[in-house]
C-alpha cells in the first residue's frame, strides 16, 4: 500500500488554472485519475513528480523516489540510443529485468533500433520497458496505452497487471479509459477542469441500476412490468435505454425477452464511478 496526502493544490498558467485546490488523502494499492483531456490529470503527475512546482499547496507521498518508475504520455527518449543501448541504461539505473520473460522481444523491439526511428507506438513501447526493471514500489502511467492499437494494448495492458500482481507494487494510472482505470486501480479520483469531481472507492461498489439497450424497448418496458421490476426510459445520443433496478430477476426478463422479441444490444452494470462519469460527460 502507498499513501498520498494532497492539501489545497494548485496550479495556474498566468490566468489558466489548471488544477483548482485539490484535497485527498488516501491510502491505496491502485489510484486512477480519471478524467477527459484537460481536466488536469498529468499536470497532477508532474506536480508528484517535482518536475513543475504547485502555485500553492503540497503533495505528500510515502514512496522514495528511487523505487518509483514513470511511464509519462509523451515520453522524451534519448534519440541518440539503440533499444539495446536503452535496455542497458535501464539496468543500470534500475537493476535487472526481473520477469523471467524477455520483455523486449514481448513488445517487438528488435535491439539494434534507433529510438529516433521508432514510431509513436514504438516509443511507447520503449518508454514501457522501465516498469519492467528492477524491485519499483510504485509505477506511474500516464494514458498507458496511447498510440496503440487495440490487440497490442490489450497485450500491454496484460504484460503490466502481471508486473504489478508479481511485484506487488503501487500503481498511479492516469487515463481517459475507464476500462483502464479498473484494472490497476481500487480508489479513483474523477477530475473535470482541474476540479475533484469525485473519490470511488471500488472496493466499495455496487450498483445502482442496470443500463440495457434493446432494439424492442416497449416490448422489454412490458417483461419488466410483469416482473414487477423498477425501471425508466432515458433518451441518450445512442438511442433509448431502460434503467433497472439491480436484481437477480432481471437475468430471465433477458432471457425471455431475447427468446420472444429480439435482441439486447448493451447491458452495463452501473456504479457510482459510472453514474459520475455519465454526469461529468454531459
């Protein structure tokens, strides 16, 4: 577990604020910061990371520096370097690879690359390979899967989790993804323009309601009656979609439904990090 205390931060560019008297204090083993582009999420991680200074407030993190590896989201590489000579940087400053796994190779990069040749994927990719280096208490990635394309982020992402289940190490994951967020993360901080919206506790959540999206909504609105099921309509830019109670019976209203008038086309369990989000993208 890692702790982060956060006391009235802020940071403004000349008249631009763009993060507005955060406070939190948490203890965690995975913490997301989830919000759209500019709310303010890696100006968060630069303020941790000492590399701009708050316009007041402080950060306090119970994590030597040392035993912390940066993923940031557009990585500045030594351009000069092969991969190979990369790797060999990596271990000195970090330590070996300790995966067992030839990383490397995992991620496609052929050693005798120049990094000033490497595509945005490729970079990515390169600046990856930190967190795989040494003993690190705690790894920070920012919007780890920019410029991937979705079968070698799902790969990468895979590559990570057991990094992180095998070295039980602390993670700050900063992305737009939500999907992203709940694989590292068991507390998450949800930003909207510099501001903090919300603190989830995953750990903690059940849902609220049901979302479904059917091609046949009267149909379903009348399953749903008969089980006695609460539920409303909601008009959304993809259309109609009935919110329901959380029960079990929903499960065979589904199933009849699909069996006599046609097809669920989405079904999502929402929590309140879902029901903030909806909230925050309006």
């Amino acid at each position: 577990m890692a702790h982060i205390k956060v006391s009235r931060l802020t940071k403004s560019y000349s008249s631009q604020i763009a993060l507005n008297t955060l406070e939190f204090d948490i203890q965690f083993k995975g913490l997301g910061l989830l919000g759209p582009n500019g709310s303010g999420k890696t100006t968060f991680i630069k303020l941790l990371l000492g590399i701009i200074i708050p316009t007041e407030g402080e950060i306090e993190l119970d994590v030597d520096p040392k035993e912390i590896r940066v993923v940031p989201d557009n990585p500045v590489l030594p351009d000069r370097m092969t991969v190979d000579e990369w790797i060999y940087n990596l271990e000195l400053m970090y330590g070996p690879n300790t995966e067992g796994t030839d990383v490397q190779t995992d991620l496609g990069l052929e050693g005798h690359w120049h990094l000033s040749d490497l595509s945005a994927g490729q970079r990515r990719k390169a600046a990856l390979l930190a967190a795989f280096y040494g003993e690190p208490k705690l790894i920070i990635i920012d919007e780890p899967s920019n410029y991937l394309d979705i079968t070698t982020r799902e790969y990468i992402l895979m590559l990570l989790k057991q990094r992180v289940d095998r070295t039980g190490s602390a993670v700050i994951i900063s992305s737009h993804n939500v999907e992203e967020i709940r694989l590292f993360a068991d507390n998450v901080i949800l930003l909207k323009d510099g501001r903090l919206i919300e603190h989830v506790v995953l750990i903690d959540e059940i849902p609220e309601f049901f979302s479904i999206k059917v091609n046949n909504v009267p149909a379903l609105e009348t399953k749903l009656e008969e089980a006695e099921l609460s539920f409303y309509k909601e008009t959304t830019i993809q259309g109609e979609v009935i919110k329901v109670e959380p029960s079990a019976r929903v499960w065979a209203v589904l199933e009849d439904y699909s069996k006599m008038f046609g097809q669920v086309q989405s079904f999502k369990a929402i929590d309140t990090l879902e029901k903030m989000i909806e909230e925050v993208t309006r």
